[in-house]
C-alpha cells in the first residue's frame, strides 16, 4: 500500500521491505538502510529516480509512523535488527512482564 505525504509517496514496492525491517528488524536494502540510519548523503546517492523523488515521504514516515527507536543513526538500525523489530521487543517486554522485571 503506497503511502502518501502531502504530494510525495513511498512507492508499493518498498512499503513491504521497510514494514519488514519495522516488525521483524529484518536488513533492508542498501538505499533504505541509508534511510533509516539517517545518512542522507547515502541515501541520495543509492535512490532511483522515482525515489529521489519521493524521499520526503521516506521522513514523513518515519517522523509520523516508525517506532522512534527503529531510525536515526546506524546505532539504531544495528539494535533494531538485534532485537528482532517489533515482534523481538513485544517478545522482551512480555518476558520482562512475565519474570516480575516489570
């Protein structure tokens, strides 16, 4: 499903890569990995045309939808994928939770 911000949008077919990397912290592709560590340089220099394009929807959605913990710096991206994404955190939280670490 594309996403839209204002009059940019990231394209269906990088919507399940990225929604991948967010649930289950699986790599993405180089160009979106440049994204989400916050390497615009990168990032620039690794898109197509349609996503150069469209790279202030990539913002957009991490600013408005993306855990804040899964972008930003290389540090991030690298615990993200450690922790397994959404479903590895939701797993050490209910663990946590279930030993009285709470």
């Amino acid at each position: 499903m594309t996403y839209w911000f204002f009059d940019t949008y990231i394209p269906d077919r990088m919507m399940p890569g990225l929604e991948r990397y967010i649930n289950e912290g699986i790599m993405p592709g180089h160009f979106l990995t440049a994204v989400l560590e916050n390497d615009l340089a990168e990032a620039f220099g690794r898109a197509d045309t349609e996503n150069l394009k469209n790279m202030r929807a990539y913002v957009g959605y991490l600013y408005n939808e993306a855990p804040i913990d899964c972008w930003g710096s290389p540090a991030k991206v690298r615990e993200w994928i450690e922790m397994g994404g959404l479903k590895g955190k939701r797993a050490a939280e209910a663990a946590r939770e279930e030993s009285g670490e709470a």
